[in-house]
C-alpha cells in the first residue's frame, strides 16, 4: 500500500529550482572591532543561586546511613508505621 500526498511532493520541486546564493560579506566597521568586551553582571539573588545549586550536586542522591538504618529497624521488626500515617501521607501527596 502507497499512501501518497500530492502537495508534499510539489514541495521538493519548488526548493530545487529557487538555487539561494551566498551573500556578499559584511564588511565590519574598524570602530566596532574590539572596542567593547562582553560583560555578564549577576546579581545577588542569582549568585545565592548557583551557590546553592552547587551545594545540591555535592549532596548525594541517596542517604544511605538512612536507607541501612531503615533497613535494619524492618530487618529487626522494631519499624513500625500506623496505617493513618500511611493514609496521611498518601492525601498530601495528591494534593
């Protein structure tokens, strides 16, 4: 099965014919050739940000004195969580 769609195809011919050629080169004045330099002023509030964001990448991902405490309260049986704190936190999740 062929499915074929007619104004698509005139498309390629159209851009085949109209041929862009390269413009001229822009000539650069000599008095804006170095005469300034780029410059980024933060201000505090984005420097406070990349402080912190900086602070995130060196904490990591998984707290694993967390995790091996938890696992070993489940392990030993003394971890025990009331299904209404369950209940809780699953309502402020889906809010």
């Amino acid at each position: 099965m062929v499915i074929t769609y007619k104004p698509v195809e005139g498309l390629h011919r159209v851009y085949s014919q109209n041929k862009i050629e390269p413009s001229s080169r822009v000539k650069v004045s000599s008095s804006f050739r170095g005469s300034e330099v780029d410059k980024v002023d933060l201000s505090d509030q984005a420097k406070g940000l990349q402080v912190a964001l900086q602070a995130l990448k060196n904490v990591p991902e998984i707290r694993t004195d967390k995790v091996e405490a938890l696992k070993e309260a489940i392990q030993k049986g003394k971890y025990q969580v009331s299904s209404s704190q369950i209940a809780e936190a699953i309502l402020r999740e889906i809010e």
